[in-house]
C-alpha cells in the first residue's frame, strides 16, 4: 500500500452512518455526511437495511469524487454484528442485534459456550453476542444457513461488496463475539462446536490492503483507478488507533456514541468480571485492550428527552443541594448495572429540564467512573465523540477519576480518522499529530464537596439495588439473560 492521502470512509454507527473523506496530511476531515441508521422491520426478524446503507455510501461517493482526489477507501462499522452471505448477497439479512430472538434458545446456547476465561467475551443478551445471532440464525433458517457460502464481520461484508474479497478482522471477531478463543489465540470451542470454522472467510489484518476497488464500481462512482481498499475496523477499535500511534501506556479513551466503551490501554485483564459488561477486546494490532461498557449516549438521549441545555452553575448547584439523581439503568440490558430498571430521586419529584440535564449529565460520568474503576483503568482519560461537548460530563468525571480527563479540540473524526490512519500504518508513514487537546478543569470548592456527598449516595443506591438484584435472582433461580 503506498502512501495515500485523501481516504474515503464509511463509518456505519447503530443510530447513524457517515461518510468522511479524510485529509491524512493533517488528520483532518474535509467533507462529512451524515445520515440516520434504520432497522427495518419486515421480512422474517429486524434487520439493518444494508441496500440503505450502500446506497447512501454510493450517492457520497459519487458526490464527493469530482471535488475530492480519492485514492483509498476505508471502513469502520459497529460491533455485535455478523453477516451470513451467499454467492452474490446475503444469505440472511443482517440481524438488529437489539433483536430478543437469540433469546429463544438461551439453555442450549449456553451449554455449548466457550467459558469466559477463554473469550474474555461475556454472555450478553439479545444479539449481543454474534455466537448467539449465528446459534439461532442457524436452528430457526437452517437452509438458509447450510446454504450459506461465508460468515463475514460487519466491517468485512463492505469491504466485500467493493472488492468481492471475502475477509474476518481481529477487532471485530474479538468484540464479545463469543468466537475467539483470546488464550490460544485461535477459533473458539464454539465456533468449532458448530462447525462454523468452514464458513467463517479467513482472518486478514486490518492494515493490509483487501483489495482494489472493483472496476464497475470505481466507473459508477467517477473514480480514477486502481483505488486501494483498506482492512475495516470495529468502530470503537478505530476511535483507538489515533492514540495508540501517538500516545505510550498507561491512558485510557473513553469512546462515546450509542455506547460508551472504556478501554483501559496498559491496564490487565485478570480481575474482569463478566457479569458487569467488561470484557477484553483487541486492537489492531492484535493485543488484549481490557474494555467496561453501557449505552451512554442511548440512555442520555431517554433521560434528558433529547433537549439539550447548557447547565449554568446555579443549575449545578441546585441539582447536587437536592440531591436529584438517576439511578442504573436506563438500558438495563448492558452495562454495570444490567437488569436493574432506572430509578430518579427524589421519587416523585417535580425536576426542570436543565437540572434532569445536569442530572443525566453526572449520570454519564459516574456510570464512566464506574466502568474505569472495573478495567483498573489508569493514566489519562481522552473522550472521544459527542461527549466532548457536555462540560458537566467532562468536570465531574475529571473530579471522579482525580486523573486528567481531556479532549481533542481540533479533531472530531473518531472512528473515521482510525480507520483512514491505516494507510500510514500500512506505508510506514508516521505524520505528527495536529490535535490540540484541552484538558477539564474538574470541580473545585463547595461543588466539589456536595458532589463527593452526591456521588457516595449514587454509589451506596446503585451497589445496593445490585444486591437486591443478585439476591432476588438467587432466590427466584431465574436467570439475567
């Protein structure tokens, strides 16, 4: 791969796609298009409208060719998502992972699991797990899926549909997939279990070139050819590549979006424990990164009712005198509070949109400290994606940690720019960073006081209802999942 400049990227989210063509000369984004991600609801489960997806991503590609000098193309797209293709498309459409399907077979399931110790994968519901989509996929369209000539990751069935090469990557199968054994380094039991391992398209890292783009396609699209095509990454993966060229551990990013992924880079993974959503993903580079999750930016987006209000320091004020407060969780099926419904205090009381924002805001931050704490996160916090912008969040988790939370004020490109940045990484290009981070300020005097009494409340009322949790479920013999 020589060395390219202008990167074309699709960045496929949960709740919205982008397209970015990144400047690599100084790690910038000179065009950005966004569009919200739907799940369709017909034909025979909920599934990601992928003809949507492509479409989108040809319209922008068609758009930007004659005002941009492409000369690569790259892909980062979410996790827990797998795709099941047949000679020319899908073989299944491409399950909401959100989809209480899997459930259906949740006994047999897990009796053929790989254990935790070896994955570093914990069992997750719903479609969480791609081991659990593929189990059931399998028993409920069984034609289908002996049908079926390849088992992609996400990121791959892009790169597929531009290049026809059929490819898996690390960061993807090694997020909670249930498919990876991390200690032997190979396919897990499951995987072999099932005899999956014929299906599943080869392991290629994300820094070698997949392929050109196909010819048809670079004509359709007003393309000079050949334009290389990159290895796709699992998104929160990409947000750390960035870091990982530029920083030496111990930091930690905190990648933020529909979820808010903690990885503690340099931190270990042996104390992780599975039934609070931490795990161990891997970069790309094939290492172990020790992770802790919840749906961040989905439960902010439920609690403040998608207002967004700046918090003065009156409103801050009032909210930490009153003690009002959101408990776990507001998406109760991930997270390190799982299957506990959320809670507000004061129990019925009347709250004003700017302190249930201020609320919610310290909410995001405790839940952060919360996760940083479980994966011995140590070293700078550098917040990545639109939590940058919420000052409260910012102040109050510097104020949690007592470590240097920061932040890039000049770039925004999170995933996009990782992904792009495997070009250098496949050219040997090393091109010094131009972010210029600032650094929260955390909260000082009286507020910081009455956040320290806030915070040990939310911690004693959250750790409490776990244990009301954990006890209900031992007595009723019902299982979380």
């Amino acid at each position: 791969m020589s060395a390219s400049r202008f990167i074309a990227v699709l960045d496929v989210g949960k709740t919205n796609i982008k397209f970015a063509v990144v400047d690599l000369a100084d790690r910038s984004e000179i065009a950005t298009v966004t569009e919200a991600n739907h799940v369709r609801l017909d034909g025979p489960y909920p599934h990601f409208d992928a003809d949507a997806i492509w479409s989108f991503f040809a319209d922008q590609m068609r758009a930007h060719a004659a005002s941009h000098p492409i000369d690569g193309i790259a892909v980062s797209a979410h996790g827990a998502s797998i795709v099941v293709i047949g000679d020319d498309d899908l073989a299944l459409p491409i399950l909401d992972y959100e989809y209480e399907g899997p459930d259906e077979f949740t006994e047999a399931y897990d009796a053929v699991r790989p254990d935790f110790a070896d994955t570093l994968s914990p069992r997750l519901p719903k479609g969480f797990n791609v081991g659990a989509q593929l189990f059931w996929m399998e028993k409920r369209f069984p034609a289908a899926f002996a049908g079926a000539r390849a088992i992609l990751t996400y990121p791959q069935y892009w790169l597929w549909r531009m290049t026809g090469v059929a490819s898996n990557e690390i960061t993807s199968i090694g997020c909670h997939t249930d498919l990876w054994d991390q200690r032997r380094w190979r396919w897990s039991v499951l995987a072999e279990r099932q005899n999956w391992t014929g299906k599943l398209a080869p392991l290629l890292p994300a820094t070698a070139p997949i392929g050109l783009l196909r010819e048809d396609l670079a004509r359709a699209w007003g393309l000079p050819g050949p334009i290389v095509v990159a290895g796709g990454l699992h998104d929160s993966n990409a947000s750390l590549v960035p870091h990982l060229i530029d920083r030496e551990p111990p930091f930690t990013v905190l990648s933020t979006g529909t979820w808010a992924i903690s990885f503690g880079v340099g931190a270990s993974p042996i104390a992780l424990d599975e039934q609070r959503d931490t795990l161990a993903n891997i970069n790309f580079r094939g290492e172990p990164v020790p992770a802790a999750r919840f749906k961040g930016g989905r439960e902010f987006s439920i609690a403040t009712e998608g207002d967004v209000i700046a918090v003065d320091d009156a409103t801050l004020g009032a909210v930490l005198d009153k003690q009002i407060m959101l408990l776990p969780s507001v998406a109760p099926d991930s997270g390190p509070f799982q299957n506990i419904e959320a809670e507000w205090l004061p129990a019925g009381g009347s709250v004003a949109p700017a302190e249930r924002f201020c609320a919610a805001s310290l909410y995001l931050a405790l839940m952060s400290d919360t996760c940083l704490g479980l994966i011995d996160a140590g070293g700078p916090t550098i917040i990545d994606g639109p939590f940058t912008a919420n000052k409260t969040y910012r102040d109050a988790l510097a104020t949690l940690t007592g470590r240097d939370v920061v932040w890039s004020q000049t770039s925004t490109a999170g995933p996009s720019l990782g992904a792009a940045l495997l070009f250098d990484i496949q050219a040997g290009v090393s091109r010094k960073t131009t972010a210029n981070f600032a650094r929260a300020t955390g909260l000082a005097g009286p507020p910081a006081a009455a956040f320290a009494r806030y915070g040990a409340r939310w911690r004693d009322q959250a750790d409490k209802r776990m244990r009301e949790r954990k006890l209900q479920t031992a007595v009723t013999g019902t299982s979380p999942h």
